[in-house]
C-alpha cells in the first residue's frame, strides 16, 4: 500500500523559511507528478506546487518567487522550500502523487501544520 508522509512542518515568524518534505513508501514504480497542497480553516484545498515527470514546475500566483519543488525520483521524494513565509501561507499542507499508467491515481498524505506567525 502506498503510503506519503510529510515532515518539515512547524511554528515560524513572518519572513522566515521552512522546508517540507514528503517521502513514499510501498511503491514499487514512480510518480509521474508530484506536488503539495494545502487547505487553510475554512477554505477549500488548493494546489501549491506542482513538480512534473520531466522535471517542469508550476506555482499558485501567491508563492511564485517564494516558494520552490524540488523531487528525486529515484526515491519518490518531493520537497517545498517556503521563504518569505507570510501569515496567509499558514495551512496544512498535503503531499500530492499520480501516476497516469495504466490509470489515473492520486496519493496523498496526512499533512503537516504549517503556522506563520505576524
């Protein structure tokens, strides 16, 4: 059964950086993309980072410039380095994988709390 798990989450002061880390455990075959999400209270989950098989990315507008995905393949791992963290970004952030062959399917993790403080 696969299995994501983050780690890197915590307590941070407005302009401060954190770094997420998601690794995968019981896959024997790799992703095609690999990214992060997070839901704030009382908002819908949205798309942070997306970290595409060939190595391309995409941002939400609000992290462009400050954010970025890195991933290792070979060891299904997929990073978020947060700087010029802002009180809005604080969420839980969810680890996201799909494959596309010979479906569709979507992993996730359990998320990691992520607070800025002002």
């Amino acid at each position: 059964q696969v299995q994501l798990a983050e780690s890197g989450g915590g307590l941070v002061q407005a302009g401060g950086s954190l770094i997420l880390s998601c690794a995968a455990s019981g896959s024997s075959f790799r992703f095609d993309d690999m990214g992060w999400y997070r839901q704030a209270p009382g908002k819908q989950r949205e798309l942070v980072a997306t970290i595409f098989s060939g190595g391309s990315t995409n941002y939400a507008d609000s992290v462009k410039g400050r954010f970025s995905i890195s991933r290792d393949s070979a060891t299904n791992t997929v990073d978020l380095q947060m700087n010029s963290l802002k009180p809005e970004d604080t969420a839980v952030y969810y680890c996201n994988a799909r494959t596309y062959v010979p479906g569709l399917r979507t992993y996730w993790g359990k998320g990691t709390q992520v607070t800025v403080s002002s």
